[in-house]
C-alpha cells in the first residue's frame, strides 16, 4: 500500500515532515519487495516500525518509507531441556509478544516488559531495560542483505552484540540499514519463574536479592508499573509519553574517567559483548544530567519540549513541539553534562536529516 504520510504520524515523538513516498509491507515478500524497488530506483529508503527511536526532520525524508507491518509468530520446537524457539516477524508489536510468552510460561523477556516498538528493531538495538536486553534470548534472525541480494541468516553470534548495539546498528547509515530484518527467533526457558533480577530497583520491588528469580507474571507487571511511574509507557492521555524513551545511552568511559566522579556517581559493570578483563565502566545518563543542573521538566522558554516530568532522561513533545525544539533541549542537556564532568553523552534513537 502506498500513500503520503507525515512521519509526525508515524513515530512515538509525533514529529517529523513528509515522506516523499510511503508503503506499507504486511508480509515478509511485501517487506523484500519494497527494498528491492527502492533499490532499483536509486532513492533512499527509510524503514519504519514503532517509531519510537526515531527523531525525523521537520523538513522530512527525501525517499521510500517503509513501514514495517508484518505480524505474527510460529513455534519452531519445544522441549524440556532446550526450552521454546520461537520465530516473530518483524512487524509485530514487541510488548504483545513479551505478554504472549509471560502467559505461556516462555521465561526469559519478562523484564522487557512495556518497550514500545515492533519486533524487528530489538536485536538492531539490543533493546534492554532493568537489567536484561534481547541479545540473553536472540537464538538467530533473518534478514533482506541489500547488499548481496538475498536473504541471510544470523545467529546471535554473529550479530556481534554491544550495549544498545549490534552488527546491524552498525551497519545502518542515516536509518537506512544494510539488512533488513525480516524475523526474530528466539530460545526461551520453560517455566513461571523470570530469569534472574539483575536490576536493584526490580529487585527491591520484587523482594529479592539481585541474581534471585522471581514469578515472571509478577516481574511484568512490576516493571509495566515502574516503566509508567517513569512515564515509559505510552499513554495517549501523558505528554510524557510523546518521546522516544531514554534520549541518551548510559556513557561506557575508561576506569580513570569514571575515577573523576564524586564516589557516589553510580557506576555499573559493561555487560554484553565484553570479557571480565575489560576495564571500562557504565555511568548513569540520568545522574549525569541530574547532577549537572537539569531537573525533570526542564525545557526551554517557549515551552514546547522539555525533559520528561517524571524522567531526566526522556525529551518529550509537550504538544505542537517539532523536532527542532526536541533536539534543542538535547543539545542543551548535552552541552551542559559536558560542561560540568566532561563526558559527551549520545544519543540512543536514529536521527534522520537532523543533527544533534
């Protein structure tokens, strides 16, 4: 299907300018087709699923807009020992497939609760919250190469996992990627227990010690009731919804930098895709910007954007902003946190046509 959209209607900021032409895939042979006609014109292509880690320019995208709409999952083989695997297009909404395997006793996506987005941008980012992230569970995807012309399979191996990264992130030019996912498999454990709570807050809501597990219903509901307190489900009804969830990642900086920080600075161990002997640390964004003089809420005189009421690390649309008053604010908080400790924080969602 084919039509003109604006992209404010299409991503979770509401804000973004016309696409020059838009299509929407159903099907997996939809998606493929699309691509490969968008390729064969020459024109830039921009894929589209939830439209929550997008931040697209006022003046729009100069090219194809695919919309990512496949939906759907099929249970590969189950077995006691080796759990569930499960296939899901890309087109299907993630947190609908978080609830579908709480419910079927599919342990191991329960933290992940409440992420809006489709299923196709998880192993992009390595989407991840409260400890966990997609790489734990991601047996294998496949993907459209652009490149090769054909499609590909990847095992979580070789996606080459980092924090909120991966071989496919990496891989992408201004939201335009080498491979386009096509489906997610993954391997789940068997059972009504969660994974273990790596998060200290999950972990004092549950009543557990970090590392124990918990009921997996119970952590989903847990984290859907954090996630909202913190304005991180979307809700029509809360302006501080309109964002695209954390602005910045949490900075990975050398032991020494982090040694610069007042002894309170939370500091946390770099996690997926590094050996023990890495001697790199993971700081909170959020301290960071707490710290540096901008508290939840703050924005900039006309009032349009600020950051979240509930959350320092949310930008948020508090209605008719663009995305010039989205990235102002960031830019902002930026250059301040840089200001005060020195570290430049990045951004987590894709900026296309506009710069921070």
């Amino acid at each position: 299907m084919t039509s003109t959209v604006n992209l404010a209607e299409l991503t979770t900021t509401a804000v973004g300018g016309p696409a020059r032409k838009y299509v929407q895939a159903d099907t997996e042979q939809d998606i493929i087709d699309a691509v490969r006609a968008a390729d064969a014109s020459g024109e830039p292509l921009l894929i589209v699923g939830g439209g929550s880690n997008l931040i697209v320019s006022d003046d729009g995208f100069p090219g194809t807009v695919l919309h990512i709409a496949s939906e759907g999952y099929t249970i590969k083989s189950r077995d006691m020992m080796a759990g569930v695997f499960v296939e899901v297009q890309a087109g299907h909404p993630w947190d609908d497939f978080v609830r579908t395997a709480v419910m079927h006793a599919w342990s191991g996506l329960e933290a992940l609760s409440g992420i809006p987005g489709l299923m196709g941008a998880t192993p992009v980012q390595n989407v991840g919250a409260y400890g966990a992230d997609v790489s734990h569970t991601i047996a294998s995807i496949r993907a459209w190469d652009r490149e090769k012309n054909a499609i590909k399979t990847f095992a979580n191996s070789d996606l080459k996992f980092e924090y909120r990264d991966s071989l496919l992130k990496r891989a992408t030019v201004d939201g335009s990627p080498r491979y386009v996912v096509l489906t997610v498999q993954f391997q789940l454990a068997l059972g009504r227990g969660s994974a273990p709570i790596r998060y200290a807050e999950l972990a004092r809501v549950l009543g557990v010690e970090p590392g124990e597990r918990a009921n997996a219903l119970q952590t989903r509901k847990a984290v859907l009731k954090l996630r909202a307190s913190k304005g991180m489900v979307l809700d029509s009804e809360d302006r501080d919804t309109f964002s695209t969830g954390s602005f910045f990642t949490n900075p990975i900086v050398d032991r020494p930098v982090a040694d610069t920080l007042p002894a309170g600075a939370p500091r946390y161990p770099v996690g997926t895709g590094r050996t023990e002997a890495d001697d790199r640390v993971k700081l909170s964004a959020a301290w960071l910007i707490g710290q540096s003089g901008f508290a939840k809420g703050f924005g900039l005189p006309d009032g349009r954007a600020s950051l979240s009421t509930k959350h320092t690390l949310a930008v948020t649309n508090r209605g008719g902003a663009s995305a010039r008053d989205l990235l102002d604010v960031a830019r902002t908080v930026r250059d301040g946190v840089e200001a005060k400790f020195g570290i430049k924080l990045v951004p987590e969602p894709l900026l296309i046509g506009c710069a921070l």
